[in-house]
C-alpha cells in the first residue's frame, strides 16, 4: 500500500518555504484590543491610590524586564494582583498602553512622571524618548532641574548635555532661582569646572555672593570655602578693587581678606 504522507520524489529537490511575517502592527493591535476588552487579562496593577489597571503577564514580561523579574523569580509571579509602590498611575497607564500598541506620546505635562516610572520598569524606549525631549527643551531656567533628573535617572547623555548647557550659558543659569537653591557642593561643582569660559569669571564671583546672601543666615559661614573656587586672578585689578574688595560679605569675613590684595606677577630677575 502506497504511503500517502510521503512528499513525491518530484517535489524533494525543491527547498523549503520560509514565511516571514513583514510587520507586528497587526498583533499590535490585536493586544491591544483584547487588553481593552479586558480579555484573558490574568494580573491586576495596582499603585498608591488603590487604582487597578488589569493587564497580561505574559505581555508585560515580554516587553520590561521589570516585570519579567517579577512574573519568574518574585513571589509574587502566581498573584493575581500586585501592588507597585512609587509609581504613578497615569505614568503606568500610559507605559502599559505603550507595551501593548507600541507608541507614546512624551509631552511637557507628562515626562516629569514617565522617566522615573519607565526607569523603573526598564523601558529603555520611552526614556530615552523622555531624555530627548528633555534635552529639547532645555533653558536658562530649568537645564540645572534636567540636569539633576537625569543624574538621579542614570541618563548619561543627558547629564553631559544638560552640563555642557549649563556651562555655556553659565551667565544667564546663575541668574535664576534654580541657581539660588543649589546645595554647597553643587555650587562648588559648578564654579570651579574647567568648563565655564574666561569670560565668566567675574559672574562667578557674583553669583557666589548672590547664592550666600539667598539664605545668609545659613551660607554666610562658607563664603571663604567658596571663594577658594573663584578665579579672581584672572579678573582686573579694577574690578578687584572697586567689586570684590567693595563688597561687605568680604569686608566682613577675616578669611576673605586675601582675595582682594592684588598679587604682581612673580618675576625672575634679581635685585640689582
């Protein structure tokens, strides 16, 4: 009896066929809807304010490494619903919605809650896009705020271009409140980069006073530590005299005395 489930000797020598899908979209979108349909949803999300968002483990893992973690190793992989703390809703809301359709919209209103929430999840997509939308808006009065976000997120270009900012446009930063509610060290950082340019020398010096006189009962004490860090021998003798040597802060602080006498340049020739 012939064997019906043998391909014909003819047909052999052909090779095989490989169908290869083009595009996810249509996937995309399936998920999408059964997500809100609610459709063999097997985990509810819920954040601080009691508020549930029912999604699909396996799609989650899928796309955060955050909650693949979480659905394989963390107790609480066979939970049908799991608290997540520090997070907000609307910023979850809209990263589930993400994994599910593939697109985001990063806008002014809602980056400052979807960086920290796609951080934490790993969702190395969205921020990036919120880093780069960061970086797009950067300005004299926010660059030091960026640029203290995306130290506290590890977003590494971020940082140097919000510090590349800063310094370049260093005149107009100091001017702003910003400015004034840096901590010490942040201020010592700053003004004593290799960064700032030539030119600025002289707003260093005034916006060290600016920044003490902001809260002078609590910075008046680490003027001279700050002034260390202010390279007055690069300014005039004009301006060392009629400003620095002028001003009552230093006037008034023992150690800041020396900063204001005028060092002749050191020369090698002996006394005759």
């Amino acid at each position: 009896m012939e064997n019906t489930n043998q391909i014909p000797d003819s047909r052999r020598c052909k090779p095989d066929k490989l169908y290869k899908k083009s595009s996810f979209v249509d996937i995309y979108e399936r998920l999408q809807s059964l997500w809100n349909g609610e459709f063999f949803c097997d985990v509810k999300l819920q954040t601080d304010d009691q508020k549930i968002i029912s999604a699909h483990k396996v799609v989650l893992s899928a796309a955060s490494p955050y909650f693949y973690a979480m659905f394989t190793h963390f107790a609480v992989r066979n939970h049908d619903l799991v608290a997540l703390r520090q997070i907000d809703h609307t910023a979850l809301l809209h990263l589930v919605d993400f994994i599910y359709s593939g697109k985001i919209s990063v806008t002014e209103k809602n980056v400052l809650i979807l960086l920290p929430a796609a951080d934490l999840l790993q969702l190395q997509g969205v921020k990036e896009a919120c880093c780069d939308f960061l970086q797009s808006q950067l300005c004299p009065s926010n660059c030091i705020g960026i640029n203290t976000i995306a130290d506290l997120h590890s977003c590494t270009k971020l940082i140097t271009s919000s510090e590349i900012y800063i310094h370049q446009h260093f005149s107009e930063v100091v001017g702003d409140n910003e400015f004034l509610s840096l901590s010490l060290e942040q201020v010592i950082k700053l003004i004593s980069s290799d960064r700032l340019p030539v030119s600025s020398d002289e707003k260093v010096f005034e916006s060290v006073i600016s920044w003490v006189k902001y809260d002078l009962g609590s910075r008046q004490c680490v003027l001279s530590q700050l002034m260390q860090h202010v390279r007055l021998p690069l300014t005039s003798k004009d301006y060392i005299l009629k400003k620095v040597a002028e001003e009552p802060l230093i006037k008034n602080c023992l150690k800041c005395i020396k900063y204001t006498q005028i060092r002749r340049p050191y020369s090698t020739k002996h006394p005759e």
